[in-house]
C-alpha cells in the first residue's frame, strides 16, 4: 500500500490524502507504542479495520523512531500466515503510524489462563504456529537476496493472538 509508505500529501486518483485514509476508532491497550482499532478507507474502494500502532515524535528518541520505520517498511515484504502483515507506514508530522493487519481472535495470555486450559494438541499447534512465524522473520530477506536480520524481540504470550481460525500470529 504505496500510499502510506510515503509522507508525500498530495490526493490521490480518488480525492483523499494519505493522512486522510485512515480512521483511528479506539485504543486497544497496552503494547510498546500505543495501538488503535482503525478504519482504512483506502481499501479497494472499501473500507478495512487494520490497527495502527502510534508513536508521538515527542514521545520517542529519533533513532528509536527511525528503527521502528525502517523495521516496519520491511516487514511490509513478509506475507506469512503466523505473522500479523504490516500494511504500510504513515508518517505524519506529529506522529508515526505502523498499519498492520487486524486479527480477530484472542490473545494466547488470556487463552492459556482459561479454565478449562486449551488442550495439549491446540497448545501445541499454536507453539508450532508460533515457530512457524519467528522462522520466517528471522529468514527475511531484501530485493538483493541479503538477509534483513530481524528479531522479535518481544515474543510474549501477550503478543500471540489465536485468530478465530485457529491460527495463531504473531503481533508487533
């Protein structure tokens, strides 16, 4: 999604902004830069919930800040089934937002604690998911076939969500 990875602010063939396009709807707790449930207006002549991970330039050393980006643009590559897909990265003045996909589901912390515990099996193939997903990150490469080397770096049961399918991804 060109769109967001540029902070150009001219309109697009449809009349509407880059900055424009996206909706923020709600906070959705606590994670390492604030998230919000969002509406993406640029879908397809639709419209999509997405979450937008926020950060305030303020609020965020410029070197934490570019990190975040350059990470996030190249996680824009990566279609994987146990990764949450980045949809782009929106820079405005005040803030940086990182769009990624919207997983229905529930996160693997809240699933574990249940009572009765998720049987062994399902906790098995959501650990099998979860491999599945950090190889695939840790394998990334860019266009010259170079490995990107990224790591999670926060892999907790908190960043795991199980998505109403059954498969579980890894978020952030």
């Amino acid at each position: 999604m060109a769109a967001f990875s540029t902070p150009d602010p001219k309109a697009d063939a449809r009349g509407q902004k880059p900055a424009e396009r996206l909706r923020l709807l709600r906070p959705l707790g606590a994670r390492s830069f604030p998230a919000w449930a969002a509406l993406d207006e640029s879908a397809e002549g639709g419209a999509r919930l997405v979450v937008a991970d926020r950060a305030q330039r303020r609020e965020f050393d410029d070197g934490d800040i570019a990190d975040w980006i350059r990470d996030a643009r190249r996680l824009e590559a990566l279609d994987h089934p146990n990764i949450a897909r980045v949809r782009g990265v929106l820079i405005r003045s005040h803030e940086i937002l990182v769009v990624t996909e919207f997983v229905d589901g529930v996160r693997w912390k809240e699933l574990a604690a249940s009572v009765p515990a998720p049987p062994l099996e399902t906790a098995l193939r959501i650990f099998v998911d979860v491999l599945s997903g950090l190889n695939a990150l840790h394998n990334l490469r860019d266009a010259k076939r170079q490995p990107v080397k990224l790591v999670h770096g926060a892999l907790t049961p908190e960043s795991i969500v199980v998505g109403i399918d059954g498969v579980a991804k890894l978020l952030g």
